[in-house]
C-alpha cells in the first residue's frame, strides 16, 4: 500500500518501530513527500517491488511519482524489470561500503538472483525514449563466482535515456552496470553524481553513447577490479572498464580508475565524440610490483582515445605500461581525433623510462604538463610524449602540423 505521512504521524504505519527509526532518519524529506515503502507491502521482496511499481504507476502523472523506498535492510531481486517514464527508487545509504561491507552495508543493500543476468535480461530493460528516472542510494551486489550480472540496458538503436539522474550507488562483482561491452546504452541529459562504487568488475562496468550528459562532475566514482585470476583481463579481448561510445557533448568528472589484473582503463571511440574531462585519476593499483603483474602498475594504457575531440584538464595519469601488448607504446594512447591536455598530471616509479602518451594520429595539443611529485622521488627530464608528427617552429608555421605542444613534455 501507499506509504502516506499521515500514517507515519499517527503511528499506524506498519515500519514504524524503535529499530527502523534511526533507519529512515535520512529520508525524513522523502517521506514527508509520501511514498511507496517496499516493506509495506507482503510476500518477497519480488513481489514487493511489483506491487509498489502498479501502485507507482496508477498514483497519477508521470515526472513526479513519489517514490518506490527502500528499507535499510538486505535485499534479494531476481526478476527482470521494464523501465518506464518517471520511475523512482530511493534507499537509504549506509555507513559501508558494498565493496568490503558486503552483507553489513547498514543501508539498502541488494543482491541480484541467478534468474536475472545482462543484456535483454539485466535487472532493468528498456527501449524507446524513457524520460525522468531516477535512482539513488542503494548498492547492488552481483555473483562473486562468474560475470553475470547487468544493472540497466536500454536499447541503444532508438532508445535513450532522457534526461534521469543516478545518485551515489554502490556496484559489486557485476558484469556491468550501464550497458554491456557489446552493447551500448544511450544517455541524453543524464546525470550521475554523488559517491559511487564499482568494483571487482567482471566485465566493461560502462558502455554509454549519446550526448548532453554529465558524468560525475558534481561527484566522486571508484571503479576496478579484484587481483583474483578469475577476473584477469587481456588486450586482446578489449578489456576496457569504461567505454564512452559516441558520447558527445559531456563533461566527466572525477572517476578513481584503478587499473590492474591485466584491464586496460577507459577507452573513447567514435568519430562524433566530443568529452571533456575534469581531474580524475587513472592509474595503476601500485607504483611497483606487488605479489607479481597483477596488483602492480596497470599493465598497458589508462587512457585510449581512438577517434572524437576529447580535452582533459588537471586530469592525473600514472602507475602504466608495466607489460603493454606490442599495439601500446603509452600510458595514454591517442589514435584520432581532436585532443588537448591541458596542466595534466604524470607520474609512477617508471615513469622517466615509458612513454605517458603516445601519439600515433589525430591533432594533439599539450600544456602544462607536470610531474606529480611525492616524498623520496624525483624525476628526471620531462614527462614523455611519443609522436610521429612534427611540431611546428616559430619560423616554421602552418595549420597541417598534428601535434603542438609547450615543451612541458619530452618529444621522443
């Protein structure tokens, strides 16, 4: 039944007690809004969500449902759901961190059944043009024994998401959460932000295209994957973590990439691509070794730009390139495009011996590059940009050169 805040005033509703109290503290706003309390309702926790989604659905409008709530409580979901226009979902957000409080989250925490897997079949389908969801303040545990799991998939050919906000959710041991890396989701006006995880990743946790989106700029997003050999990546296999496919006119904000176990870090591809990213870090786990290749620098590139015009500012790269494929000769690799570099930041134990990008086609500009310095280590020379192009000379101008640079970097 509808949660009403009548009835949390006069006490009848069914979740008041002593225990929930300190539970719903953080929602007061919400439920003095109205709602639809999960634990309101009887039967599983299935049966739950389908009966607070009719009551969603028929409750009037379509922007401004109230919404489905979340008890702070262990949840088990193992049914396929269909998005529509105007759903949402708020839980209350715990203390942990589903990466290493799984089971003790003290919040919404959901673990997925065997039933739902990815693609057509990931917890959340759609297709068409699906307008003002919105999610936040939940994590969501997938299988910790194979690559199976998929949060949301909408079908990229004639569907979108249109302009829908997600905001601080925790991801664990999923296949992937916005689309898959043979399927792209699209996102028009979309808005992530707030405290995010994704980690022990199985599988590419992002594979998005579309435009106008803003990506954690207003947050915080931690993503990687485990040492385990289980979820070793290859090269060959394009094991990127994030895949911005034909994403244009977005802006990233501050994503912790740890890249490790054989994963390459985040990939751009698409002629029609226009990113710009803000800080950020990409790197390796460790700036050396540590128990062998997998818990060490990231083996190959962080950062791959293949065709689009992509700028990163004050974004730092580091930690790469401890075994690259034969195909990589820099911990950032640009292949195409537009794409500018602007007071970025380099570093690593290695990192006066590789190369921190390589150049290999498109227009490159450079400015401002910097070591990031710590205690006990120095750098010699500049950080080190590997081209094929020539620069131009102040006696030697024209608009066919392909690379432009301030000498921040090092021209091998």
């Amino acid at each position: 039944m509808p949660y009403t805040p009548t009835a949390w005033v006069n006490g009848s509703s069914p979740f008041l007690n002593a225990t929930n109290l300190n539970k719903i503290e953080s929602n007061l706003q919400v439920l003095s809004a109205g709602g639809f309390y999960l634990d309101s309702y009887g039967g599983t926790d299935d049966q739950k969500l389908t009966a607070a989604i009719t009551d969603q659905q028929a409750s009037g409008g379509t922007y401004n449902y109230a919404p489905i709530i979340l008890p702070a409580r262990p949840l088990t979901f193992n049914q396929t759901r269909t998005l529509y226009t105007g759903l949402h979902i708020v839980g209350v957000r715990g203390a942990g961190i589903a990466e290493i409080n799984s089971g003790n989250h003290e919040g919404s925490e959901i673990t997925l059944g065997a039933a739902v897997s990815s693609g057509a079949s990931s917890w959340w389908v759609g297709s068409g043009t699906l307008y003002g969801i919105r999610m936040r303040d939940f994590a969501v545990q997938g299988s910790q024994g194979a690559s199976t799991h998929q949060f949301l998939d909408v079908v990229s050919s004639g569907g979108t998401l249109y302009l829908c906000r997600f905001s601080n959710l925790d991801f664990n041991f999923m296949r992937s959460v916005f689309g898959r890396k043979d399927r792209v989701t699209a996102f028009t006006g979309v808005i992530c932000d707030g405290v995010w995880e994704m980690n022990n990743l199985w599988d590419t946790q992002i594979n998005v295209g579309g435009s106008d989106s803003d990506l954690w700029a207003s947050g915080w997003m931690n993503l990687g994957t485990s040492g385990s050999a289980a979820q070793t990546g290859t090269y060959a296999d394009a094991d990127y973590m994030v895949m911005l496919s034909s994403m244009s006119k977005t802006r990233v904000g501050y994503i912790f990439c740890t890249v490790l176990n054989g994963w390459r870090g985040v990939r751009v591809t698409g002629a029609n691509s226009s990113l710009a990213f803000f800080a950020g870090s990409y790197e390796g786990y460790k700036a050396t070794r540590q128990n062998g290749l997998l818990s060490g620098p990231a083996p190959g590139t962080t950062m791959r730009v293949d065709a689009g015009s992509v700028d990163f500012y004050g974004v730092s790269f580091g930690q790469f390139m401890d075994n690259p494929d034969v195909a990589e000769n820099g911990g950032v690799q640009i292949n195409g495009g537009d794409v500018g570099f602007y007071g970025c930041h380099f570093y690593g134990d290695n990192a006066d011996t590789v190369n921190s990008i390589e150049h290999l086609g498109g227009r490159l500009v450079v400015s401002g590059s910097n070591w990031m310095h710590r205690a006990g280590l120095i750098h010699a020379g500049r950080p080190k940009l590997k081209t094929t192009a020539v620069a131009p000379t102040q006696s030697n101008l024209t608009s066919t050169y392909t690379v432009f640079h301030d000498h921040s970097m090092e021209l091998v």
